[in-house]
C-alpha cells in the first residue's frame, strides 16, 4: 500500500476528522469536591507548545487522572485499532470494488485515482484497498486532497518527531507522575464491526451512488476542502489567541462542524457519562480534539446541561509571580524539595497590560519532605514591587524592586510603596496573619501537587499539622 495511502487510513480510523484548537477550561459544580479540566487539542502539534501554557502545569498538578481519546503510546492498541476500523469497511464475501462497480464506474474511478493518488489503481501495490466499501474511497479522496492543501501551511503540518505530539506529550508526563489513566474511545467490540460493517453492506447500492457523484463533482468537493484548511487555519489564529469564546461562537467554524454533528454526538454523549463518572472519583484531566468542545452538541454545552459550570482557564499575573519567586528567589536559598512562594498582596496596577505593577510582601520557603512532615530548610521574605507584562503567550515577569535589608528598609520601602507605605507595615507587623496565610498556602500547595505530607515544620519548632 501507498505511503500516502496508509497514512490516510491512520487518521481516518484513528482520529475523527474534526476541528482542532487548544484550550484549557475548568469543570466546577454539579457537586464535585474539586474541579476537572479539559485541555482541547491539535493532534498533530508537538508537545512543546504545552511549554507556553504554564496553566497547564498548574491545572495538571491538581488532577490524579488522565483521560485522553485514545492510547496513543500503545502500539499495539494503535494496530488493534488500525486493523478494527479496516474490518468495518471490507466488502463482504471477499468481494472488490471491482465487483461492485461497472466498467464504466471502474475506468471513472481509475481516472480520479491517478489524479489524486498519482497511481494506478489496479496496480498490485493498490491490492489491500481492492476489497474496501465505496465510502472508505471518499474518505480516502478528502484526506490526501486536505493534506495536499495543508502543505500550503506549515503551520498546520509541523515536523513532530515520532512520540512527541501534545497528546502523546500528556500522556507521557501523566504516567511520569503516576496518574490513573483512563481513555475515553476504545477499540469497538466484534458485535460493533459487524454492525456497522452490515449497515454499509446494506447501503452498498447508495455507496456506488456517493462515490460516483464525488468524482463526478471531484473539483468542487477539492474547493470546499480549500475552504475548510482556511478556516482551520483560522481556528489556529483563535487558539494562539487564546480566544475561545470567538472559537466557539464563529458562525462560519461552527457550519464545518455540524456537517459531522451526528459523528460528534454520538462520540461526545458516549464520553459524557464517563467523564462525569470520572470527575466525581477524583480530579480529572481530560485531553480531546477541540472540536468536540463546541456546538450544541459539544462537550460544553453536554456538561452545563448536567448542572456543571464550565469555564476557560486563563493565565493571570500571580501565577507568573508564583513561577518567577520559585526559579529567580527560591534559587537563591538552600536546595530542597519543594519550593514553595507565598504572595501578601497590599496593592495592584493592573491599568497598563505593559506593566501591570503588584506590590506586596513576597516570601520563598524551600522544604524536604521527612516521611509525612515537610521541614523547613531555608527561605525569606522579600517584599516589594513585582513588574508583570501581558503577552500573547500569557503574563511574565520583567522587574522586581526589592526593599533593601538592614539601615536603608525603611528608606527603600518609602521610596518603593509610595502613598502605600502604610499598607505595607501593618502587613509587616501582622504576624499572626503571616502565619495564617503561610499554612494556608502551604496546605494548598500541598493538596494540588499530592504531597503525601501532613504536617509542616519549621526548624527547632514542633510539626504543625496541615489544614485538610
């Protein structure tokens, strides 16, 4: 079989063939105890790009499940699959598409085949395809005409190395960390290929009919897939943007989807019942095309009318603030287990997205986990004013001025916290308020990175317990 052909064949029975973006958004209600999420998708992009979503990380570190489409590091899965989805379209009684097709539909056929597939199609090394539904050569035709006007993208087709997609990536990391993982497809049972193997065998005289209006009409169906890898790659434009509210309210995107709404309701309502399941055993992460989002029939959509409240996870400034103590200060202090940062807010200037300006009383404790006890080992406070800049890629750390130690503190601070001054020193002099704050933090950290510790403790002191 061609290389053309049998990489068609993979996506075709492996992924559906749906829009694909990527967004993160929470699950909260319905009774959960703790929220799930969902991380929309584009199959054929590289991990790496989960590099910019520092959301993910923090999202991901609450959750003890994973549930993706489908095991894609599984390669016997993946030929189990591969071998499933070709029983479903073999013609039955051995027969060819030569039986079921007339001389004249034969030639016509043979034409548009060496055109598109730049081979015979009688050719010996087409012999594996000879026995395949009328359908499965639609399906076939759109995808290699999609991937040749894919090329014209880059964008859209980048050189992933083997293993390395965004979804193969979450696997991955999932399994490092010692998630559950679940799959939300699986391979179809012998009852389920026979049943649809039946209907298309059925239907084999409305198949003839298809695939012949398809070649009879072959330059307008190249046409409306020109048009559809334009809107993909206005689908990418969203997702860079982070944009999912224009994603899922674009009239024009959401017309190519519901061309294949029955394809997805039935897969997203299959998926409904077991990611609520899911969700109300532990917090879940789940990982599925975008298009499966959006909709009437999306997973949206399926969610809140079960009573749940979904939501885009966005990135906001303190997380940045959160990651730039633990690498820039935490790494300063003793090395430790868990670098833990805690933000004592006093002020925010959020008027200008190129210097959103965040003063505050900033502290780092570096900790090593002694059976259920987390042990102080360093840290300090740092107060002062955070500089954060908005960016495409999300919010980041350009600046911090820093009150000075020693004789010059209170001279810096004034100079700093301006008309805030005030403010600040009655955060400096709350003690009790720091503590609160500190074991609340620490609580927090602890549950949303399944620290197995129960109590914390500062050199000399005694082990306090943690708040559950």
């Amino acid at each position: 079989m061609s290389k053309h052909l049998t990489y068609a064949l993979f996506l075709i029975f492996l992924f559906s063939p749906s829009a694909q973006a990527q967004f993160l958004l929470r699950i909260s209600g319905g009774a959960l105890q703790k929220a799930s999420y969902i991380l929309g998708t584009i199959h054929s992009q590289p991990g790496s790009v989960l590099d910019n979503m520092p959301e993910y990380a923090e999202t991901e570190a609450q959750c003890l499940q994973l549930y993706p489409e489908f095991d894609l590091l599984d390669t016997l899965k993946i030929e189990q699959a591969q071998t499933t989805g070709l029983r479903m379209i073999e013609l039955p009684d051995e027969k060819t598409i030569f039986d079921v097709l007339s001389e004249e539909q034969t030639i016509q056929l043979g034409r548009c085949f060496k055109d598109v597939f730049h081979v015979g199609l009688k050719d010996s090394i087409m012999s594996p395809i000879w026995h395949f539904h009328p359908n499965a050569f639609i399906s076939f035709f759109s995808t290699i005409l999609s991937m040749e006007e894919m090329k014209k993208y880059p964008e859209l087709l980048r050189n992933v190395a083997p293993g390395t997609t965004i979804d193969m990536t979450c696997i991955a990391r999932a399994k490092e960390r010692g998630m559950r993982i679940g799959y939300l497809d699986k391979v179809a049972s012998d009852e389920e290929v026979d049943s649809i193997n039946d209907k298309l065998t059925q239907n084999l005289e409305a198949g003839v009919d298809s695939l012949m209006a398809f070649i009879s009409h072959l330059e307008i169906h190249r046409q409306r897939l020109v048009k559809e890898t334009q809107l993909t790659v206005k689908m990418l434009n969203y997702w860079q943007q982070r944009d999912f509210a224009g994603y899922s309210s674009d009239a024009e995107l959401l017309s190519v989807l519901q061309r294949d709404s029955v394809m997805f309701k039935k897969r997203n309502v299959r998926w409904l019942s077991q990611m609520v399941t899911a969700m109300h055993k532990a917090p879940t992460m789940f990982v599925v095309g975008c298009g499966h989002l959006v909709g009437t029939d999306g997973m949206v959509e399926l969610l809140r009318r079960e009573g749940y409240d979904v939501e885009q996870v966005v990135p906001t400034y303190l997380a940045a603030i959160r990651r730039y103590l633990t690498s820039e200060v935490g790494s300063q202090y003793a090395e430790a287990d868990y670098c833990v940062p805690l933000c004592q807010i006093v002020a925010v200037d959020e008027s200008n997205a190129e210097d959103i300006r965040v003063w505050g009383d900033f502290w780092v404790y570096n900790y090593s986990l002694s059976g259920d006890t987390l042990q102080c080992v360093s840290g300090g406070n740092h107060p002062g004013l955070i500089h954060v800049r908005q960016t495409e890629k999300g919010f980041e750390v350009t600046g911090f001025d820093r009150v000075e130690d020693g004789s010059n503190f209170k001279k810096s601070a004034r100079r700093i916290f301006g008309k805030k001054y005030k403010d600040f020193m009655a955060v400096q002099a709350d003690d009790k308020k720091r503590e609160r704050l500190r074991a609340e933090g620490l609580a927090e950290y602890v549950r949303n990175y399944n620290i197995p510790a129960t109590h914390y403790q500062d050199y000399g002191r005694p082990a306090k317990a943690l708040k559950q």
